[in-house]
DNA sequence: TTAAATACGACTATTTAAGTCTTATATTTA
DNA sequence: TAAATATAAGACTTAAATAGTCGTATTTAA
C-alpha cells in the first residue's frame, strides 16, 4: 500500500499548525484536534512522541500546550517519519531500529541490495522536504 | 510503516528470476515459488495479475508457464507495483485508482498539497527504476 | 484420456493501524 | 491550598489491511 499512518498525517497536520499559529505562545492538543477533527486522545500521544524526538516542547499544567522546538526550516519531513511511523522501511529488513534481517528469506533474497538503493532515494526526498516548505 | 507488500516482492522476486532464467523456454510458479519458498497458490496469482497487466505472458497446459512480454530494462517497478499493490499512494486521497478523494477531512486538510508533491517525486524514483537495473 | 500446468473466486487467519479508557503528574490561578 | 487545566503514559479494544488457503474449472502437450 505504501501508506503514510494516519498519525503520521496527523504530527504533520499538528506541526505545521504550529508552526503558523503559534507566536510566543503554547497551543493545546485540543486546540489542533478540534481544528482538524482528530481523536484528542491520539494526537496527545503523538505530541508526546514528537517531544520525545526533540521536534517540539512542552509546558505542563494550566496555560501549559506545546511549541516547536526549532524553526519550521530545520524540521524534515523524515524527522516526523522517524518519530512517528513504527517500522519505517520498504521491507522487513530496512527498519531502522533493526538493521540486522529479521526476514526468513533473507538467504535466498536478490532483490534486497536493489530495494536498498530505492530507500536511499526515498529516504533522501523525506528529509529534502521541511515542513518550512510546506507551509 | 510505508512499506512494500510481501506481494510485490514476491513479485519483483520472480519477474527478476524470469528475467535471469528464461531463455525462450517457459518458467513455471512452481520452479519460482520453491526457489524462494513462497505460497505457491498466493504466487500463482501474482503471476495472474501480471499478466493481466501485460507484463508477462502465460502459456496454459502441460509444458506451460510464463515468461515476460517485454526487455527487463523496460519494465519499471513501477509497473509491478501498480499492478501488484492493492491502494498505492501516500494518502487515501492518492490512490490510483479513485482520482477523487474519499477522505472525510479533504476541506480542511493542509497537507494533501505538499504531500502530492512528494508523491510524485517518489512515482519519479519508481519509474527510473527498471528490472534490468537490478539484475 | 491423462497429467501438468494456469485461472479465478471465495474464504480464513494473522498482523497492523487506529482509536479508546484510565490513571497519574505538573502548573497556574482563584 | 484547592480547583481547574493541561500534559504523560500504559493497557486495552476495534477496525482494516495483509497474507495465505481452499476448491474448482480450464487449457494443452504427450
Ligand atoms: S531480505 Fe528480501 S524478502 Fe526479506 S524482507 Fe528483505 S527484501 Fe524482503
Ligand atoms: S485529504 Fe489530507 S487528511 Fe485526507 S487523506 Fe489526503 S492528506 Fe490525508
């Protein structure tokens, strides 16, 4: 399929949101989730990884939401890939948590050299792409 | 996760092989799928639907089998995943098949654009990619 | 006419994606 | 300091897509 995760869409979706709407201030999940119809409960926790990636910041408690962490120019598209999509690769065994195979096949494999050198493609095109320039 | 069908490796596997093994003689599932330990029946129907794609050809009855229709170097992976992956496309609203959306949060989306955009250049990779190439 | 092959639709099982529930913690403000 | 508002996080459930199976029909060479 091929498919970005709809969490995916949705941290794109919710970054790029902050990167127009917030001038100082903090933006609450409510606030993005309401303005895209998104699960408040979901996005929460995709805002949670994107912290843990150092993409945003948050502030706890009343007031509190959360903020970019650097300019919209210097966020790759494949920074968000990374943090969000939970086995990011074209095949089994180009996950990047598990360089080592994990695929049965793998012995009598031939095309995984050459699917290699696509993802090195595609991997370029993600992190060429900003959310800078998708703004 | 944005990965590949096991379905169109299987496929790439035996386009590749028939591009390497064929030599005017017809090559059958049965030879492919023990070669690399795939389902015969989950293969022979990959081989259906590429010939229904007229990439390869099928020759029915005792002695039959397969072979391709074309050179290697002029079947593109992205042939073989169009005619393999069910829904290709970064988003629900890029598939293939339906032009028109089919996702209930077009009106306010803002990243269909730049995404579109990426998925063209992706489709780029996937075009300048041939079997031949990966001989 | 038999054996070896493809053709094809319906079905099942497995895995992944998507969303929900619940509880805990931090922080501002009345 | 209590109440309100926000994030933090793990367990759980549901829905959808992927992967694989089964059964039967058809074609064709020997
Ligand atoms: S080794 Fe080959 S069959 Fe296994 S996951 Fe990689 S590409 Fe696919
Ligand atoms: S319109 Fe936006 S939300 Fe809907 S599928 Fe396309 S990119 Fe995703």
């Amino acid at each position: 399929m091929l498919r970005l995760s709809k969490k995916t869409e949705y941290a794109l979706m919710a970054v790029k949101y902050m990167a127009v709407n917030q001038n100082g201030k903090c933006i609450t999940v409510k606030e993005i989730a309401d303005t895209y119809g998104i699960s408040f409960q979901l996005l929460a926790k995709l805002m949670q990884q994107l912290v843990r990636n150092g993409i945003i910041e948050s502030q706890q408690g009343t007031k509190g939401g959360y903020r970019l962490n650097k300019s919209a120019d210097s966020i790759l598209l494949l920074d968000i890939i990374n943090a969000i999509e939970e086995n990011y690769g074209l095949t089994d065994c180009m996950e990047s948590e598990i360089p080592e195979n994990g695929c049965a096949r793998a012995n009598c494999c031939t095309i995984r050299d050459p699917l290699a050198k696509v993802q090195n493609k595609i991997n370029r095109i993600f992190s060429e792409t900003t959310i800078g320039q998708i703004l």
